[in-house]
C-alpha cells in the first residue's frame, strides 16, 4: 500500500536521496516544537503504518502543547544497542604474571609485587599486564562468545563488535553513531534505544537516544515501536562564560545539582542559550552521560556548528554537507543567535556556566554534591552527623583513631577519611579527552616533582576504550600513570560496580580494628554505600585529576588551597597548585594527540576483530544448538509456559510477602551486577556444578543463565529487609518462621502453591536499567509489587513481565494502614483494566482490612 506520507517526500543531492519533510505539512507548530520532538514525530511519519503507529499519532505529536504527558506515542528508534556486560575478572596472582611474561622471553623476576593480589611490571618493558586479563576474560566467557557469533550470522541485521573494544556507551559514540542514517536511498536521523542507561550520552551528538531495559529493546528488534507518554521537554538555557579552571566534570555536576533540584524526572531536557556553543562535542556528551543521575529521559543537545566540527575529524566532506543540508532542510540544525528561533519549552531552567566549581560528590550518594574547598569541613560534619544519606555518627573519641599496620614490610597508619581505593575510570570521562589528559598531567607533574602514591591504596586506570588508552599513551602521560600505580586493568565496568581487586588483608583488618570510615575517589558515576567494596564506607565522585590528587595525598580530610598535597623525599612541600595543568597546555596536547586517526584506528581494529575473536568456532545452524551443560548461558525458562493465546491477567488469592522493603530500593538491591558472594545461593548453585569458588565470575557475565540471575535477584548485602531488622539477602518464610535465603524461601513458597507480593515504600526501582530487575522476580514467584511509588521505567519492565505495580493511594503507605508484613493478601480484578484505575486488595491475618490501590 501506499505510505499515508509519501506527500511529505522531498530529496536531496539532485534527487539522489529521499526523506520525509514534516516542513510539508505547512503547519505552524512544527516551527514551535522542541527539536527533540521533531525528532519523534519525523520517526512516526516515516515508520506510519496504521498498525503500531497511526496518522492520530502524528497529529497528537504536532499538538505536542496540548499533548504533553497525556498523549501515548510510539517511536521507532534507527537502532537497538545491546550490551554485553562481562565485567572484569579478578586480578591474576603473581605466579600466574610470571608464567605469562616468561612465555614472552622476559625474566620473570622483573615482575614486583605491589601486594599479595596485586602486581606492577616495569613499565620500560613495555608489558601491558592487562593482556593476562583479557586472556582469561576471553576464556572464561568463550561460551557466550559463541552464541554473540552465531548471532551476527544467523541473523542479517545484527552486528556485533567483538570483545575486548571498550564500553558500550563509548563504543556508541566513537564508532556507531553518525548523527544521520541513510538506508535504501533513504536518509533519517540517527536514534537509538540501548539496554545501557548510559545510552544518553549520544544525546551530545545530536542523536536522540535513552537506556531501556532488555524487555523493551527485544520488542524493538521483533519490530514494536517504543511506546512512551508524550514527555515535558524542560528547556536548559545556558549563559554565561566557562571558568577556565573547571574541567567538564565540575560543569557536569554543576548541572545534574541544578537539574535535580527543578524536579525533572521522566522528562526531556533540551538545551539552548549563547553558553551552548562553549561546549565542545566532548563537553556534551559527558554532560548527557549523567542524565540518568537527575533522572531525566534524555539530555538532548541540538546539531550545530561545534557538532559538525566534531565530525570533521571522523568523516569526509562530502558526508558532512549532506548531514548538514538534511539536518537544516527539516529544522533540525540549531543556531544560537537568533533568541527567536528557540522552539517553546515546557519550562526554562537558566543555568550561568561562571557559577560552576570544581566539586565532589558523596560520602554515599551522587547528588550530595561537595566543593572542594570544602570537603575538609565536610568530611569532619559527616562523622559527627548521625547515620544517614551523609552521616557516619562517630563519637569525638574515637575520630581521632589511628591504626597501624604493615604493608611490604613497611608500617602505615590509617584513620578516618584515609583513601584505600583510587579509580580513574574513564568510560564516563573518555568521551571528553582534556579531563583524562588533565589527570595525566597532573600525574606526570607529581612524578617530576617527587610525589607518590602509598603503595597500600587500590589504584587503577579503566579506560573506556582503546582509544583512551592510544591517546594517554601518544601524549606520554601513560607512564606516568602506572608510576603512581594507576595501571590499566581493562576496558569494561570496573570499580563503578563492585569489579574491583580485594584491599590488602591489612588494610581491611586495620579498616576493621578501627571501625574506620574509610574512603575511596573515583571517577564514574555511581558510588551508592558497599557498592566499591563492603568495608569502604566512604565514596567520592570525582573527576580523574581530583582522583589522582586525592591518590597523592591519601586522605579526603585536606584542604588543597592551604595544606600541601604531598611532600618530597627532600622534605619538600608541593602544593596542588604548583602542579596542575594550565587550560593551554591540555588544548594543545589534545589538538596534537587526539585527531582522526584515533578514531580511524578503532574504525579499522573494528573491523579487523581481535585474534581470539576471529578463532572462535561457532554453530552454523539455523536454531542454536543449546548445550545442557553450560553454566553460562541456557535456554530461558521463560519460555518453557508459553501458549498461542495470552490469558488475561489473573486475580491474586492468599498471597504472601516474600520482602517487606523502605523506600529507595534499587536496581542493585533487586539485581546485583557485581561479584558473586561465596555464601550466596547463587554460588550455592555453581559449586552444585561443580565449579570453584575462582570460577563464578560475575552476575553480569552469568545474566546467560536464568537459574544464576534467579538466586541473585535479591542478593545485594545492602537489602533492607523489615522482615530481618538488618542488611543482607535474607527474608522470613512466613508458615515456618525461618530466616532463608530470599531464593530458598521464594522456591519454599512456590513449592507450597502460594502466590506472593512484595511490599515497599518510595521510589522503588530506582537506578540503572536491567531487565533481571523483573525477570528475576518474575522467576521468583512475585505477582505483585505494593509501593508509594515506582520508578517510571521500571514499572514499564515489571508490566513487560506480568508483575503487577501497584501503588498505594496519595497519603498512605504500609505504616499508615498497620501492616506488618506477615497478612495475606488478595487482589482482585476486574474484567478490564487501564492505568490508574483504583483497585481494592484484601490483607488479612487475625484482622480482616481493605487496602486501596491503584495500578
């Protein structure tokens, strides 16, 4: 048939290239709509095919003020990006580096030992010990491997990038993403939807893209659009002149505190203003990369000149003449000098870039952000302060504590605020490359000066990518990394999620013996309590020179505008000052070293894969053959009930609560990406296989094997459960009255024949974007989730799954209407359900009571 558009065609390039002008339709509002929303609405032209989306569609995206969070659309995205979360494996043991340096004609007896888990090769060798990592990464997850090459040929439009390339938000914007697309003689802009939620950070490009969880991606790929609530689009106005000692970071947490402060939650941000065209490319996609920390949808910044500059360096001319005359043919290029061409907003946010300082983030939270001029003073009131978001509530006595230890054979002392873990990650940094080049200034600075690391702290440099690693190393500051221990460890998710190397037994006893809050700076994005490590109670945002400089002077408690940040051999004092890098000198190293051949060079290793990669043997069959004995990865369960016909959602009968919760569950309360604990029932299962505790790996490696996920979903140290009046994955098995593991009970109750709910307080879900956060509950046995509220995206994920997310009505909660927890409960529906309709449920145990819902 026809397309209902095809009167919008228009053509470019003397008729060469199609597209569908929405400037056709000679409607007024299209010149008023946010650029972002042009962006929606071009896709539902396009993609109209009266099915999944309508010409009613259109037309409630044209009355896109009226419509605004009321109206249900679809979007078509270009492009689903899927990440394959492997995680990093533990450091090798020294034997284990000898072996592999010995195999390379190196006397094995040159490799030192930094700790008994950790080593440093002599850096003139030129022996990046990362290669023993990616080797034994690329073994223990050769099944997956497989199955991902099956995939790429079995089916025509996947690609995948092999292992080993870097993250995948930054492999994204490096190499996938290209502002436009051009496909059977059509051209459309680039869009994507990826199971990472850092997805965002494509938005600095111009590209309009956001995290969904794996549910919602695997209906794009069988051909459904994204079906989302028209959003508010909050206008970002930027003005004013950039400080030129803040890095990109300090504007970065500059906005997320403005921006988390006006409430945008759920919604599109878009900035304009005279202070846009300040930013480079690099500047806005990191500032995109935090969207998810204010809890906005996306963080959108319009093409403009700064974009095609970024793009000079990456693409031909003749490329960026037909990116630059489609984007402006349909309104979708900005320019900042005429205040009457900004589109209208929702509401303005002004933000003045001269206000911005360099800051951190914590002791526990991303948003308590600290100056850190400050962050003396600051440390100090977190540990009178009772416990809470900041507080550590330690009595005056004892902040003065100082324990002993011995490390190599030399003594230490460690107090409160003493830094045991420094992490330079750069997966959210590497896309602006003057941040992890300042850092490696700084680094090479310190060296010169006679600065070092205590020998003791956990440092480490994960770069994003190779192209990090190619430019720290063309601009020579590479070495000097790794002579003040920040040796690279790999490319992937590290410290951010708990992939971090143990702290030496020392460390941890003195840390223990003290009751010590001690600290660790890091440059990614989340830092939630336990999440670096279970006895770092102290974590710190922030960008990598900061890190590097807290590394030097191993302590937060420092004030670096009056007390030195270390002091020489000599018994000389440096100061912060003295060696930190001038704007100047960043620019001209980043002109010099990060140019188009850095990314010509990933384009071509892309291409070329990687030795391991290109040998890997994998099925030639249509159907992949499953093998029974993997403990990686197995045909889902999820499968094994399926029928023809969907029947309608069920009533719930005498149900159980598997978990009483609070407010503020997240993500990695309910599924850990992490390490997997020795006493889990997760590991409980591996040994079943036969598997060393060595061999487990991680949640995110094994997320292949549904019976792994299953006994992780839950299985954070950190859960609060009222069931159990203290952290950790345990639950009460109502009948018995025993404490289990929240597996164990969960497999109990479904053994029995009962149902079960869950109950929690505010903002329930809230965090990074994975789908186990409701399969894993699925496969658990929860029909029901009774909370205050729900993070948006997650209620999405657990309707994908069949789990019902209630709330309870304004003003009440499980406190208010005296439940303990241990009724039973039964939920009644009725013939028709929609959104917020009220529903009545029934609890009862000695006491018969109502509670009103809606869904």
């Amino acid at each position: 048939a026809e397309h209902p558009y095809n009167h919008l065609t228009d053509t470019l390039d003397n008729g060469r290239i199609k597209f569908f002008n929405p400037q056709k339709l000679n409607d007024p509002r299209y010149d008023k709509l946010p650029l972002s929303i042009r962006v929606l609405l071009e896709a539902a032209i396009r993609k109209c095919d009266g099915l999944y989306t309508k010409k009613e569609d259109i037309q409630s995206i044209l009355d896109w003020q009226e419509q605004q969070n009321k109206a249900e659309v679809p979007f078509s995205p270009a492009r689903v990006l899927l990440q394959d979360f492997t995680g990093i494996p533990a450091m090798v043991d020294l034997a284990a580096m000898r072996d592999a340096v010995a195999k390379h004609g190196v006397d094995p007896s040159l490799v030192n030992p930094r700790c008994p888990t950790d080593l440093i090769v002599d850096h003139s060798l030129q022996i990046d010990y990362t290669l023993k990592n990616q080797e034994m990464e690329l073994i223990r997850n050769k099944e997956r491997l497989q199955f991902f090459k099956w995939c790429s040929k079995a089916f025509k439009n996947v690609n995948v990038v092999p292992p080993d390339f870097g993250a995948v938000h930054q492999v994204n914007l490096e190499y996938l993403s290209r502002v436009v697309q051009l496909n059977e003689g059509f051209i459309y802009p680039d869009s994507v939807v990826g199971t990472d939620s850092h997805t965002t950070m494509v938005n600095g490009l111009g590209i309009l893209g956001w995290g969904v969880g794996g549910i919602e991606s695997e209906a794009v790929m069988l051909g459904q659009p994204v079906s989302l609530t028209l959003p508010q689009v909050v206008g970002c106005k930027l003005v004013g002149s950039i400080n030129p000692l803040s890095t990109s970071i300090d504007i970065v947490l500059g906005i997320t505190k403005h921006l988390r402060q006006a409430g945008i939650a759920g919604k599109f941000v878009e900035f304009f203003g005279p202070g846009v065209s300040q930013l480079s490319a690099a500047d806005r996609t990191t500032i995109a990369n935090m969207c998810p920390e204010y809890n906005a949808t996306v963080s959108f910044f319009p093409v403009d000149q700064v974009t095609l500059k970024h793009f000079k360096t990456i693409s031909d001319q003749e490329k960026l003449e037909l990116l630059e005359s489609y984007m402006k043919a349909i309104k979708l290029f900005q320019s900042y000098e005429d205040p009457s061409e900004d589109p209208h907003y929702s509401e303005v946010i002004e933000i003045n870039l001269s206000s911005m300082v360099s800051y951190v983030s914590g002791p526990k939270r991303p948003q308590d952000r600290v100056a850190v001029s400050s962050m003396k003073e600051d440390f100090q009131s977190c540990l009178d302060e009772k416990v809470g978001f900041k507080g550590f509530h330690i009595s005056k006595e004892k902040q003065e504590t100082r324990v002993p230890f011995l490390h190599c054979g030399q003594e230490y002392k460690l107090a409160h605020g003493s830094v045991v873990i420094a992490a330079v990650i750069s997966c959210t940094n590497n896309c602006n490359p003057s941040v992890m080049l300042t850092a490696g200034l700084l680094a090479k600075k310190a060296v010169e000066a006679g600065l070092v690391v205590k020998p003791y702290i956990r440092t480490s440099l994960a770069p994003g990518s190779g192209m990090v690693t190619h430019y720290l190393n063309t601009s020579g500051v590479l070495p000097y990394f790794s002579q003040l221990g920040f040796e690279v460890i790999g490319y992937g998710c590290a410290t951010c999620v708990g992939n971090t190397a143990p702290l030496p037994e020392a460390v941890v006893d003195a840390i223990k013996q003290g009751e010590l809050v001690a600290c660790g700076v890091l440059s990614g994005n989340r830092h939630f309590e336990g999440r670096l490590c279970e006895c770092v109670r102290a974590n710190y945002l922030a960008s990598p020179p900061l890190v590097v400089a807290y590394a030097i002077a191993g302590t937060v408690g420092i004030d670096f505008e009056k007390e030195p940040l270390g002091v020489t051999a000599v018994g000389k004092e440096v100061y912060l000052h003295d060696i930190w890098p001038s704007r100047e000198e960043i620019q001209q190293i980043e002109e010099d070293t990060v140019i188009s051949s850095v990314f010509k060079d990933l384009g071509e290793r892309m291409e070329k894969g990687n030795t391991f990669w290109n040998n890997i043997e994998c099925p030639d069959s249509v159907l992949f053959p499953w093998d029974q004995k993997s403990t990686y990865i197995r045909s889902p369960s999820f499968f094994s009930k399926l029928v023809s016909l969907l029947p309608p959602p069920q009533s719930i009968e005498n149900a159980h609560a598997l978990l009483f919760l609070g407010d503020k569950v997240t993500t990695d309360h309910i599924s850990p990406a992490g390490s997997i604990a020795r006493v889990s029932a997760a590991a409980k299962y591996l040994l079943s296989k036969r598997l060393t505790p060595r061999e487990f790996n991680s949640y995110g490696a094994r997320r292949g094997n549904d019976a792994v996920m299953t006994r992780g979903t839950f299985a954070s140290i950190k859960l609060q459960n009222r069931f159990i009046g203290k952290p950790g994955p345990k639950t009460l098995h109502i009948p018995s009255g025993q404490t289990l593991d929240v597996f164990e009970a969960a497999e109990r109750y479904q053994r029995e024949g009962i149902n079960l709910i869950i109950l929690a307080g505010k903002d329930y879900g809230s965090g990074n974007s994975r789908d186990w956060v409701a399969k894993g509950p699925y496969l658990l046995g929860v029909r029901a989730v009774i909370a205050e509220s729900f993070e948006k995206l997650h209620k999405n994920q657990l309707v994908g799954m069949g789990i019902m997310p209630l709330e309870f009505l304004p003003g009440q909660n499980a406190d208010s209407l005296e439940l303990s927890g241990k009724e039973r409960f039964t939920i009644t529906l009725p013939d028709s359900l929609s959104p917020r309709e009220q529903l009545t449920s029934c609890s009862f145990k000695n006491v018969y009571s109502l509670i009103n819902v809606s869904i």
